[in-house]
C-alpha cells in the first residue's frame, strides 16, 4: 500500500511539474491576419514577360510556440492574378494575357524566434513551411477580352513553399515578409506552363497576448 502511494506521489509530482514547465514555455495565440501580396511568373513560351500584379488575402491564423519554436498554421481566402505580355516579332506587337483566379489558401509555417529588444517589446523570427492553394474560381482575358474557360483551366490544388523574417510588436501585433515560389504549374490545360513567385507582406493581430 505503502509502495503505491509512493507511486502515485511521484506520478502526480511529475505531472505538475511537466505541466508548470509547459505554462511557462508554451503559449497559444491567434487572431485575424491580411496580406499583401505581388506575383510573377515564370512561363515556358518564347518572348513572353510577365508583368507583377498586386494580390490581397484574408484569413486568419494559430501560433503554438514551445520555447524558441513555435507552429503556425494558417487559412486565407486569396484574390491573385498573373499578366503576360506575348511579342509578335513579325508584326511588333504585343498581345497582353491576364489570368484572375480567388483560391483558399492553408500554410503551415515552421518558426524559430531568434531575439527580441526594446524589453521584450520587439522579437524577430525566421519561419518556412508549405502551403496549399485550393482555386475556388477563374477567368482568363486577351487583350480584354474574356475566353470560354474551356480555353485553359486551372489545377483544383496546388502547392507552394514560403520563407521568410517576422517582426512581433508589442507582443499584440506580428509583421511578415515572405518570398513564395509554386512547386509546380498552376494550369492544368491550356497553350503554356505557368508557375508564379510572390513575395508577401503579412499583418495580423494576436487576440491573446503573447509572452
């Protein structure tokens, strides 16, 4: 009886303390995020430039960090679009492309904080990690005018890989700046291979305030 409670006592002593431990250096926030983004494209067609188009997202996100790591999953409902330009070398004249398309976007970011300053009131980190694109909707236009989407369509799902640096304010607010590239074409049919790059501005608000 005696050796049992010894047991027991033991069991609940380390609990507590692997639980103390755990209050100490773990903590879990999340809230509203918004992001900006600016989109290329790499095409594989002769004379052809893409053009950079503004992008926005909105979403929201989950941070769960463990001492200097933490992970961040994330879900956006995204509006994109990518523009070309096709020269004619025989007539000198450009043909202008644009292809719109909205997506719901989920990221899984993997961070390490690195310092912070100003008491704690400004932290930096490095964060990578995969995301998925989802494409909801379509639409692709020559020189303004739109094409039947039996023309070219798009994949139901892509994926894409993100890094970059974060700044935490006020242990309220975080900024991150992220370059993206596709990890394959986006087009499923159509006359030419399109895998956009983007670079990101990310701002959200921590609903529970971080440590």
């Amino acid at each position: 009886m005696k050796r049992d409670m010894n047991k027991l006592f033991t069991l609940i002593t380390g609990l507590l303390l692997i639980s103390s431990l755990c209050s100490e250096a773990q903590i879990i926030t999340f809230g509203p995020a918004i992001s900006g983004q600016v989109l290329w494209a790499q095409v594989d067609g002769n004379n052809i430039s893409s053009q950079p188009i503004p992008a926005y997202s909105l979403g929201g996100f989950v941070r769960v960090k463990l001492l200097k790591f933490y992970i961040q999953p994330e879900v956006f409902y995204a509006r994109k679009g990518v523009d070309f330009l096709i020269h004619d070398a025989s007539a000198n004249q450009d043909t202008k492309q644009e292809f719109r398309y909205e997506t719901v976007d989920v990221n899984l970011m993997l961070g390490l904080q690195l310092f912070k300053l100003f008491h704690d009131d400004i932290g930096f980190r490095l964060h990578t990690g995969p995301g998925m694109n989802h494409n909801l909707d379509n639409s692709y236009k020559v020189n303004g005018d739109k094409i039947d989407e039996s023309t070219i369509r798009f994949k139901p799902n892509t994926f894409n890989w993100q890094a970059g640096i974060g700044v935490d304010i006020l242990n309220r607010f975080f900024v991150d700046f992220r370059y993206g590239l596709m990890l394959s074409d986006i087009v499923d049919s159509g006359p030419y291979k399109v895998v956009p790059y983007f670079g990101t501005v990310q701002v959200a608000f921590k609903l529970i305030k971080d440590k």
